[in-house]
C-alpha cells in the first residue's frame, strides 16, 4: 500500500503563493517618527470637530478683548501716559491683546484632559499606538487653532477701531505661526499643570493665579524699557513677551527680534510637549 503524499513544506508552499505569507504574517504596523505627523494631524482634527458642536466659547471669549481695545485702548489712546514710540497706544496695544487672548484661551487647557481623564477618555487614548507625544502635540496645535480663530476677531475688532494693521499675506501668516506656537506652549503648561494637581479645581485655582502675572509681566500692555528692574527681568524669561513681540513687528512693523522670537517661542513649545507628554500617564493613574 503506496504511502499519502506528504503536506507541503510551509515555507516552500509560501514560495510558491507570495500573498500567502501576508495572509498567515501580516505586515508589521509602521511605528515611530514615520506616522507621529498624521497621528498628530489625527488628534488635533479630533480636538477642532468639538468646535462644530459648541462654538459658544469662541463667542464669549471675544467679549473681553473687545472690551481691552474699546476701554483700556481708547483711554490711554487719549491720555498717552504711556510711551508707545509715535504709534497711537491703541494701535500699539492690539498685538498684546491678540497674544493675552490666546494665551486665556490655552492656560485652561488643562480642564479638558482632566475632564477626559474623568470620562475614561483618556485611559482609551493612552491604550492605542500613538505616541503620547503625538496625543499631547495634537491637543497642543488644535489649542492654537482655536486661539488663531480668537486672533482673527481680535484683528477685526482692531481694524474696525482704525488700528493700521499690515494686510501684507507673508506677514499675517507669520502672525499665525507665532499665535499657534505661543498657544502650543501654553496649553502644555496648562496640561503639565494638570498632570501634576489632578483635579480641575486646582487647576482653575492655578490658571487664574498666573494669567495675569504673565500677562503684567510681558510687553503687552507697555514697553519692557520702563518697567522696574525686577518686572524686566520677569518680561525676558516669558514667552509672552517674545510672542508679543512678534506679532507687534509684523502687524505694525515695529523694530522686532523675530528670529530670536520664533526660536524662544520653538523652544517653548517644544519643552511644554515634552513636559506635558511625561506627565500624562500620572494623570490617567
């Protein structure tokens, strides 16, 4: 009695049907820096969709600086007690009010992943490939986004009061790219903050105590060169100043140090990623 013949080899069967070995080893899932900018585009698509369900923050944060250029502004305007450098102080005040508004807008950013946490979003999150990198870079540009939206009223606002703003596209593209780095920065110290109290009350209790030190501690309401030599001090290590800065020289054209604005604003950001991103497994804990 003749003998079964015997089963092919796995290995020669796959030789003979290439796609069979795909079906049995599926190929491997590129990892690493390869995917970090779609996974980044990804989430920070995921942070805008919430926009189109509830544009009322967009709305209510505009009240504010509208009342900044029309009150403060418009007085001071009058007054010229500060010293603006023959520009009208309205005109000099927008560009710190773009910056102030985006920044208010950031600093809370915190909640919201405290809120995730809260509602088990966060712990989903963290289980999938992507990178808590990319999870905390892609919160940090949908943050700068939003305050780009913020940075548009402002600039209507402005230009409807009859500040000389520049229209030149170079220009206000540059005016973005700062807006988005500065609100980078912020919503990753607001997140760093987060992973560090845990709760969304000592959170709000933090964010309202250091909005406005940042605030009066920059260049956004007057010239570094009178303030106090300690205030000086304070103004040169805030990102703030260096965001106001720029966006002053490219809206008005003012003297401005815009390279070592951007790589102060880079730097920021990047440290604010990287300090965000090592605390979030404490705060989904």
């Amino acid at each position: 009695m003749s003998e079964a013949p015997a089963a092919p080899h796995p290995a020669s069967a796959e030789r003979e049907r290439p796609d069979l070995g795909l079906l049995l080893v599926p190929p491997r899932a590129r990892t690493g820096w390869r995917v970090l900018p779609a996974r980044v585009g990804a989430m920070c698509a995921v942070e805008l969709q919430k926009l189109r369900h509830d544009r009322t923050e967009l709305y209510t944060r505009a009240v504010q600086p509208a009342l900044w250029l029309l009150i403060f502004g418009e007085t001071f305007t009058r007054i010229k007690a500060i010293p603006t450098g023959g520009i009208p102080y309205i005109d000099y005040l927008a560009p710190g009010i773009i910056a102030q508004s985006a920044m208010f807008i950031a600093i809370f950013y915190g909640i919201q992943i405290i809120w995730e946490r809260d509602a088990g979003i966060l712990t989903k999150l963290l289980v999938t490939p992507t990178p808590r990198s990319a999870l905390i870079t892609g919160k940090a540009f949908a943050a700068g986004v939003k305050a780009l939206i913020q940075a548009v009223v402002v600039i209507v606002i402005a230009a409807v009061l009859g500040v000389g703003l520049t229209g030149n596209p170079l220009r206000l593209l540059g005016v973005a790219v700062a807006v988005i780095l500065g609100s980078a920065f912020f919503s990753c110290l607001s997140m760093t903050i987060a992973g560090i109290v845990l709760t969304r009350d000592r959170l709000m209790g933090i964010g309202q105590a250091i909005t406005m030190p940042l605030f009066f501690g920059s260049n956004a309401l007057y010239p570094v060169a009178i303030m106090p030599g300690w205030l000086q001090t304070i103004s040169k290590i805030n990102p703030l100043s260096y965001q106001v800065d720029a966006l002053r020289g490219l809206l008005l054209g003012t003297p401005s140090h815009l390279g070592l604005d951007y790589a102060v604003l880079v730097v920021a950001a990047a440290a604010g990623i990287a300090a965000a991103s090592s605390l979030l497994g404490r705060l989904a804990r």
